[in-house]
C-alpha cells in the first residue's frame, strides 16, 4: 500500500501535479456522468490551488472579487489555514469559509 503525501507537504511542484490529477479525474467523471465523483474532485482541485496562495497576500478587511463566480464579492475577516473566512457581499449575511484559490487577487 503507498502512502499518499498530504497537500501540505507538498512542494509546488508535487502540488500542480496533484491538481492536474484531479482535474483528469474530474473530466473522466464528467464524461462518465458521474457528477458527484466530478464534483469531488472539482473541490479537491481547489483547495490544492488554495496551498499555492500566498496567505500574507490576503488584506484582512478587504474585499475580493470571486473567481467562476459573476459579480460575486468576498469580504475576508480572517484566514485559517487555506480558507478565509468572512461574509459575501449582497449575501445572506451569515459567515462562511471559502478556499483561497477562489480569492481575485490583484496580480
């Protein structure tokens, strides 16, 4: 049996390769019709990206835009972890984690 390495441990490199891997995943998926297995391995995908985010790139307070979402917006109260955690605006005011990957930053 292989052990399989935890997202955190991975090097960047080691962390594409994963999220390509699901990706692959999620197509083979997709085209099979299986959406719950397609939309595991979406969610898995994103927060393997969310370990590429540099968190010190992330203002508290501030608000981001939300990427695959139109006219979305994300106001980040805190961050643990790969997750930042606050309220989206216009929403229904409760407050929610997302990963970080879904985090507009200004490049």
């Amino acid at each position: 049996m292989s052990e399989e390495k935890k997202l955190v441990e991975m090097s960047r490199g080691e962390l594409r390769e994963a999220i390509a891997g699901y990706r692959e995943k999620a197509r083979k998926a997709e085209m099979l019709g299986v959406i719950n297995e397609y939309e595991v391995y979406q969610r898995k995908a994103l927060i393997a990206e969310s370990y590429l985010v540099d968190p010190a790139d992330i203002v508290l307070g501030k608000v981001y835009r939300l990427i695959g979402a139109e006219a979305a917006y994300f106001k980040v109260e805190r961050i643990k972890g790969v997750f930042a955690w606050g309220f989206r605006l216009n929403g229904d005011a409760h407050e929610e984690g997302i990963p970080l990957s879904l985090l507009q930053l200004d490049k």
